[in-house]
C-alpha cells in the first residue's frame, strides 16, 4: 500500500469512527431527555406513492398540543382514533421515536465503527509491512 492509498484509507475510517462517536452521542443524550407519551392517531391517508401517512397528536409537559405524522407505511399500523406509544424530547417535541422500533438500529452504529477501526488497523498494518 503506498502513501497515496493510505492517507485516504485512514481519513475514510477516522471519518466513519467519528460519525459513530456522534450517532451513539446523540442516542444516548436522546434517550436520558426522552419522555414517553401515547399520540392519538387523528386520521389515516394515503400520499402520491400510494404509502399511508398517519398523523398524531399529543400533549407535551408544558400543555401545548404537538401534531407529528408518520409516513411511508405499506400497511397502517394504527387506525383512526387509536393510540401507539413513543418517546419524545422534551427539548424539541417533534422529534420523536416508536416505542415498538425504539431497538432497531441498535447494534448498526458500533458495527460501522467496528469495520472502521478494522479497516484502519489493517490498512496501518499493509501499510508498515510494505515500506
């Protein structure tokens, strides 16, 4: 491997590692303010692409009414007038995650950043053999 390969091989994994160190931040700040609700579901519709859009709503700490919608849905998960469970942040009410989905994607960022570390261990190691 020379220099030329090398440089950017390790700029590619240390950008990936950072990218992981500021999901995994994030998460972890989002799950120490998130506040669990249950959102109403105040109608079900379809968009252009024929995917269901769903809107809730819901009270927030301070009494203000936060309307969000879920789109991209094959199926609705919820019909009119029923609840589903998520959490929020307090800080910003509109940003929200299903209760039901809150473990997908769990193990996905420590994975990237595993293959990143991986990749720059190798790549230093081709590197150091080959000069």
């Amino acid at each position: 491997m020379t220099a030329g390969n090398f440089i950017p091989t390790v700029l590619i994994c240390l950008a990936l590692m950072a990218v992981g160190i500021r999901a995994l931040r994030l998460r972890r700040i989002f799950h120490t303010r998130a506040v669990g609700t249950r959102p109403i579901c105040i109608d079900v519709a379809r968009d252009e692409k024929a995917q269901y859009k769903l809107p809730f709503e819901y009270e927030v700490e301070d009494g203000r009414t936060v309307r969000i919608t879920s789109s991209g849905h094959e199926a609705p998960p919820v019909m009119r007038g029923e609840f589903v469970d998520i959490v929020y942040d307090p800080r910003r009410p509109d940003r929200y995650r299903w209760m039901s989905k809150i473990e997908e994607g769990k193990f996905s960022v420590p994975i990237m950043m595993a293959l990143a570390l991986t990749g720059l261990v190798v790549a230093t190691v081709i590197y150091v053999t080959s000069r």
